[in-house]
C-alpha cells in the first residue's frame, strides 16, 4: 500500500521539526497521510466512474442517431 512505502520517508520535509517534538508527529504524519491517500483515491475513482459514464453515453448516443437517420425520424434524440 502506499503508507508501507512512505513509513520511513520523510514526506513533508518535516527533518528539523521531528527532533524538535517528542510526541504526536507520528500520529500527525499518519493523519495527514491517510487524507491526502483518501482524497487522492476518491478524486481517482470519481475521474474512472466518469470515463466509464462518458463511454456508456457515447454507445446510447450512437445508437440513438443512427436510428434517427435510418428511420428518418429526427425526434428520437
């Protein structure tokens, strides 16, 4: 997953501030890692489920014009 291959990073640059703290950056890094893996795996799956819809509508639209034109009947749209 992505947390396992980040853990020993130093993501946010935060070198200086770690050794400055003693308790609570682990858990800020954790919390801070997980919205930022949470937000960019919901804009993802939005962006897939709207390709897929955009796919599903061309096919309808296709068939949908066609008919018209082969029917001569331009109130099918």
């Amino acid at each position: 997953t992505v947390r396992k291959r980040i853990r020993s990073k130093d993501v946010f640059m935060l070198g200086e501030h770690i050794s400055e703290t003693q308790y609570g950056i682990e858990s800020h890094t954790h919390t801070l890692l997980t919205s930022i893996v949470s937000l960019f795996f919901k804009l993802r799956m939005h962006h897939i489920a709207r390709l897929a819809t955009l796919c599903f509508q061309c096919v309808s639209v296709r068939q949908k014009v066609t008919k018209a034109v082969l029917l001569g009947n331009h109130n099918v749209l």
